[in-house]
C-alpha cells in the first residue's frame, strides 16, 4: 500500500506543481484573480484525479482484484496528504521567494474591490477582516497550513468517492 500511495501521490504532487507553475508564472500575467482562483481549484480538483487511479491501481493488481471501503479510504488519504504538503511547500516558495510581493497585490485587490461595494457603513469593517486576514496569512506557517488543509480536504471527498466507488469484496463461494 505504501509504495502505491507513493507513487500516486508523487504523480499527483508533480502534476499539481507543474500546472501551479503555469497557473503562477504564465496565468497570473494575464488573468485576473477570480480566474487565478478558478484555475488553482481546478489544478487541485484534477491533481485529485490521482487518488482514484491509485486506489484502482491497489485494488486490480496489488490487492487480487479486492477492496474495502477503509483500504481505500487508507490509501486514498495517504495519496492525498503527498500532494497537499507539497502544495503547501510551494506555495510558501511562491509568495516568499518567487513572487513576494504577490500577497500585497492580492490584497490591494481586495480591498479596492470592497471599497467598491461595501456601504459607507459596512466598509471600516470589511477593510478591518481584511487587514487580519492579511495578518494571518503573513506568516509563512499559516500560508503552508491553510494551503495544505485545502488540498487534503479535497482529497479526503476524492478519497472517500473512489474508495466507494472502487470497492469490490471477495465472490462468495458457492
């Protein structure tokens, strides 16, 4: 089980990095940030793809063509949590080496984009939520867990589907 969600997870883990890359250094030139947003979704959602096609993997030739719902559950977390962490990591790189003024652009955004449809009296308060979100996400720890969490929760509805999906008990012997 070990060597499979290994192998899927690293599969999953160069896909979500690869397209990441794209989505970073090439989609982020010329999209706004609600298409940014779109695409880094939708690179998690398809890294997740991985999950299912490791656990069919262990099911159909490791496992004789068997499963249950916590074996797949097992090793689809396990699959899952590969991508996560390196997602994390990347994304800490991204916004402290690679691009670091990126979170003060996004913010900017954000709050133009508030000052634009808050009511004089909602906005002291909605720019007030927005300067402690930036706080919180200032920490590279924060960025690494929140990113992380993201992609394993992704993974676990991904993991939870397939092992359903995919499960198959011995036949009864007639």
């Amino acid at each position: 089980m070990k060597s499979t969600a290994l192998r899927y997870g690293l599969l999953a883990s160069a896909f979500v990095i690869i397209v990441g890359c794209f989505n970073c250094l090439i989609l982020a030139k010329t999209a706004d940030y609600n298409t940014q947003e779109i695409a880094g979704y939708l690179t998690i959602a398809l890294s997740m793809v991985f999950i299912f096609f490791g656990v069919r993997h262990y099911r159909d030739k490791v496992n004789n063509g068997q499963l249950s719902f916590g074996q797949g559950l097992k090793l689809g977390l396990l699959i899952a949590l590969i991508p996560a962490i390196f997602f994390g990591l990347f994304n800490v790189l991204y916004v402290e080496v690679i691009d670091p003024g990126w979170q003060d652009e996004y913010y900017g955004h954000y709050v133009e984009n508030v000052k634009a449809t808050a009511s004089p009296a909602e906005l002291p308060g909605k720019l007030n939520d927005l300067e402690k979100q930036k706080e919180f996400f200032s920490s590279p720890v924060m960025t690494f867990l929140v990113m992380t969490a993201t992609v394993f929760i992704i993974g676990v509805i991904v993991a939870i589907i397939s092992s359903l999906a995919l499960r198959k008990s011995k036949p009864a012997v007639v």
